[in-house]
C-alpha cells in the first residue's frame, strides 16, 4: 500500500487533493496530462472531470507540446497556489517535528531514524 503524504493526510485522500498533492510536490517539472493522473494515483475518469477546474481557476498551465503531448505544471505564479504551497511546506515542517520530537505517530519511525543518522553525523 502506497504512504499517504501529510498532504492528503490533512486534506483527505480525493483525487482533486491528490492531483494537487503531485503538482505541488513536482511544481518544478512540467508533465502530461496522462502522468498527472498517474503519478497522482487518479482514474482518468475521474482525472478528466477534474482537469477542466484547473485549467479554467489557472492553478495548472499549459507550458509547451512535445509531439502530441501538451505538457502542464503548477502555476507558481497564481497568488492562490502559493498559499497552498506555503501550507504544505508548514503542515509537512509541523509533521516533521512531531516525529524528530517523539510525538508522531507510530507508523513514522523510520523518518524518525533517518533524522537520528543526521543528528548523529551532525555531532560527530
């Protein structure tokens, strides 16, 4: 079973969260409509009701064809998109020091262990 990241975690797991959730975490690359879907974990179905929305409030936009192949990335240019991204990176950085403070939930020790490594390396 795929890892839920703090994202959906937060926001709950839909495909409009998840959509989001990739484009936020790959905001600097462009892709297919066809990766977003799947790289997000989204039907096409599903996906192809939501991409209109995106399209339309300019949260996603066009940035060039390859072939056949439109490809999109987030607008990081959009005032609305980067709140959303302000409140990632402040939910993820609240998670994070959760699990380094001991107070995360179980499931989250080997992020846990990952940092101890760091700390580790830092005091030697």
């Amino acid at each position: 079973m795929k890892q839920k990241s703090v994202f959906t975690e937060y926001f709950g797991d839909y495909p409009l969260i998840r959509v989001l959730d990739f484009l936020i975490l790959g905001r600097n690359m462009d892709y297919s409509m066809t990766e977003i879907a799947k790289n997000a974990g989204v039907g096409w179905t599903a996906f192809s009701e939501i991409w209109p929305h995106l399209i339309e409030k300019n949260i996603a936009v066009f940035t060039r064809k390859i072939g056949n192949a439109k490809l999109f990335k987030l607008n990081a240019q959009n005032p609305w998109v980067k709140e959303l991204i302000k409140m990632d990176k402040l939910i993820t950085k609240m998670e994070t020091d959760k699990i380094i403070l001991g107070t995360g939930e179980a499931g989250s020790h080997k992020v846990l262990l990952a940092s101890e490594v760091t700390k580790t390396k830092l005091l030697k």
